[in-house]
C-alpha cells in the first residue's frame, strides 16, 4: 500500500473536514463523526477493509486500557462533590479568605480549584448561584463575577487529565499522567490569571441582561467542612506530585518508595479522592448512592466513546505513515510545539468542543513527534500542553460551554463574545507563550 504525500494529505484533510461538519453543522454525536473519519480515511488510501477494522478496533482498545479508569473515576469524584455540597464549601472558604475587595478573583481561585476534579460545564452549573449574591454584596459587575469563575474552571479543563482532552491527547503521545498534571496545573495559573485580568477590564461596565437564577443552597449542617471537601482534591494532586518526583529521583529506594509508587499511579490517587469523598456526607442512602454512582458511569461512558473513537481515528491515521511523508517537508521540523498549537486551535474553532479537537489533532501530530523534534518525554510533554492551550481558543456559538455560561449567568451574545470569547483567545496565547518558556527549561 504506497500512496503519494498529496493523496494522503487530501484525504487526511477530507478526514478532518467530515468531522468538523458533522460535529458542527449537522451536531452528529463525535463517536460517530470520528468512527466515519477513519473509514474515510482509511479506504481514501486504498486499506483493506479488514485492516481498517482491526486498527480501529487496536486504537480503540488501547485508549480504553490506558484512560479508562481514569475517566471514570475522575468523573466519580466530581459528581460526589458536587452532591455533597463540597465544591459549595470550597468557595465559601476561598470567598470568605479572599475579602470583598479580591471577590472576582477568588471566584476564579475557585474555578480553578473545583475544576480540577469536575467538568468546566457540571462546574459552571453548581457554582453560578454564588455569582449573583457575591456581585450584589461587593458592587463588582455580575459579568465580571461569571467570567472569571468561567474561565477558572476552562483553564484547567483544557489542560490537566482526567479532563477528557488532555487524558486522550496525554495517552495517544504517550505522556506520564502525573507530569502531566503538575506541569499542567504550572501553566494553567497564568491561564487563569489572564482570564480573569480581561473580565475585570471588558466586563467592569457591563450589566447582566437579566437576573441569574439563584441556585438553593444546602445549610450548614447538611454541608461538609472545610478540610473534608478539600482533602478529596488535593490528596489525589500530592500523591501524584510525590510519586513523579521519585520518578525523577531514581536513586530513592525503599519499600515506602514502592508504596508511593502505588499509591500516585492516577488510577489508586483517584480512587483515594472517591473514598474521601464519601467522608464528605454522613448519612448515604444505598438508593442515592446507587443513582449516582450510576450517573458517574453514564457520564464517563459518553466522554470515553469519544476518546476510544479519537484512538481508533489515530490508529488508522498512523497506518498511513503520514509521518512518514510529512517528515520531508523540511519547514515542518523547525515548527516544533507550534504546529500542534496551530492545529489544535483550527479544529477548537472550527468545531467548537476542545475535547475533539485536541483528540483530533493528537491523532495527527503522534506520527510526526520525530519529525518536530518532540519525540523526547519532555517533547511529549510540551507537545500536550501546546495543544491545551490551542483547545482554549476561541470558544465561542458553537462551544456547548458557551451557552452554558450564557444561560446561567445572563449574559447576551455580545456580552459573551466581548468578554468571554476574547478571554480564551487571550488565554489560548499567554497559556502557549508559557509552553515555549518552560520548552527552554526542559528541552535546552
């Protein structure tokens, strides 16, 4: 099976395309855009049919294997905290530290923190009630309020697994999970920063169309304390530190070096974050409790057909060897970590979900990593950070997440495109110019 450079590239960009459209203009489910792309793509190269199947079948299998746990547990834990009121006590603490004069951004702080563990949109949904009452009580803007909680949770959305994008984009370059998230977290706090710099700028004169919706409150003895709603996010996040610098420091030994070694493999920090949730309630009713850990299911069952689909599209696309014909082209070598950035950033746009954008350009790059010079683990790993921050922008109509900050913090289109749009455009660039500093530190 030998095919021409251009015959590839053609069909690799009628692959993209087909995905772009269904997923956009005709809001067929990604699953099957992707699943449509890889037989596009695979018979737009002359693959047997039964070659095309067995790759899409091998890729789909090894996402499964390497994030599957991952997202479903990671998905467990933000539904747990979200029904235990935990994500709540969060930002009440980070609120009643931060004063009134610093509300706005600690409405970011607790974006920030609560999405590391809960989908920016589930997120987005629980704390909005807190937006309205805090600008009421402050004076500041109710748009600056929402944009810098919005863009707090989008920061680390696009950036730090078990968010479902950089999960599959860190397993199809293959990149440790746990560099992944501390080097994620490093470079998603500018990301806030910036978010919320530009909604105190362009949201200080801008008043909310309407009143947002106050969200019911749970009373304080219904509500957990502030250690236990902190201890299910951040004992997942040291475990995971403490085991990648002894991944580092190789000359460790011992049989606590095998503990934590266990203990700070995603998989195990994630299920000590779910058992630590349940701390945060007292009386489980075995009915909830089935209803939500069936929720959880639910929910992670959706994001990984995605995922598994991205990997399947991945393993066709590598049976291509386009990285082959694409390592010819002198000019791409010198691009480094700014083609994925680029490529991510068309397909983010485009397409409006960063979750299928950064799988479908992971898919692409992982055979041209040698070719851009990234084929180190440290090229890897900037390799996913620079398509992180390339999902970051530009979210605009047709972002889901979008409507969702509209709808619940009543804010017109233009308000949205002014304030929030040109927010992730801006964090999209700052996040990226983070990655190129921290590339000289790590690929001197």
């Amino acid at each position: 099976m030998t095919n021409s450079f251009l015959q590839v590239l053609i069909v690799l960009l009628i692959g993209i395309s087909v995905i772009v459209v269904l997923t956009a203009r005709y809001h067929i489910h990604a699953f099957f855009a992707l699943l449509i792309a890889c037989f596009i793509v695979g018979f737009g190269v002359q693959m047997p049919g039964e070659m095309i199947i067995v790759s899409v079948k091998d890729g789909f299998g090894n996402i499964m294997k390497s994030l599957g746990f991952i997202i479903v547990l990671g998905t467990t834990l933000g539904v747990l905290l979200e029904h235990t009121g935990s994500t709540k006590v969060m930002a009440a603490f980070i609120l009643k530290k931060a004063g009134e004069r610093n509300a706005a951004f600690a409405m970011s702080i607790t974006g920030f923190i609560v999405g590391l563990p809960i989908f920016c949109d589930s997120g987005y949904i629980v704390l909005s009630g807190l937006t309205n009452p805090v600008a009421k009580r402050t004076g500041v803007s109710a748009v600056i309020m929402s944009v810098s909680l919005a863009t707090g949770l989008y920061s680390v959305h696009c950036l730090i697994p078990p968010h479902p994008g950089a999960a599959a984009a860190a397993g199809t370059i293959g990149v440790d999970i746990g560099k992944l998230v501390l080097a994620g977290i490093l470079v998603a706090i500018p990301a806030m920063i910036t978010g919320h710099l530009w909604a105190v700028y362009a949201g200080k004169k801008i008043m909310p169309v309407r009143d947002i919706h106050p969200v019911i409150v749970e009373t304080e003895k219904e509500q957990p304390s502030v250690i236990k709603s902190f201890l299910p996010v951040l004992v997942p996040i040291i475990l995971i530190a403490i085991k990648s610098f002894l991944d580092i420091e190789k000359d460790i030994a011992g049989w606590w070096l095998s503990l934590f070694n266990f203990l700070g493999d995603p998989v195990i920090a994630l299920s000590v974050g779910v058992i630590l949730a349940f701390n945060c309630k007292r009386n489980w009713k075995k009915e909830v409790l089935g209803r939500l850990l069936s929720e959880s299911v639910e929910k992670a069952g959706g994001i990984l057909v995605i995922i598994g689909a991205g990997g399947a599209f991945g393993a066709v696309l590598a049976e291509t060897n386009i990285g082959g014909h694409f390592s010819a082209i002198e000019s791409l070598g010198s691009m480094g970590i700014l083609f994925p950035f680029l490529l991510t950033f068309m397909l983010k746009t485009a397409q409006g979900s960063s979750t299928v954008a950064i799988i479908t350009a992971a898919s692409v790059v992982q055979p041209l990593l040698h070719t851009l010079g990234l084929e180190t683990d440290n090229g890897r790993l900037l390799c996913v950070l620079s398509m992180g921050a390339g999902s970051m922008m530009i979210s605009h109509a047709n972002d889901a997440y979008f409507w969702v900050i509209a709808k619940f913090s009543g804010l017109d289109m233009k308000t949205m495109l002014r304030v929030y749009s040109l927010a992730t455009l801006f964090m999209g660039l700052i996040t990226f110019l983070m990655v190129y500093l921290l590339s000289f530190i790590l690929m001197p």
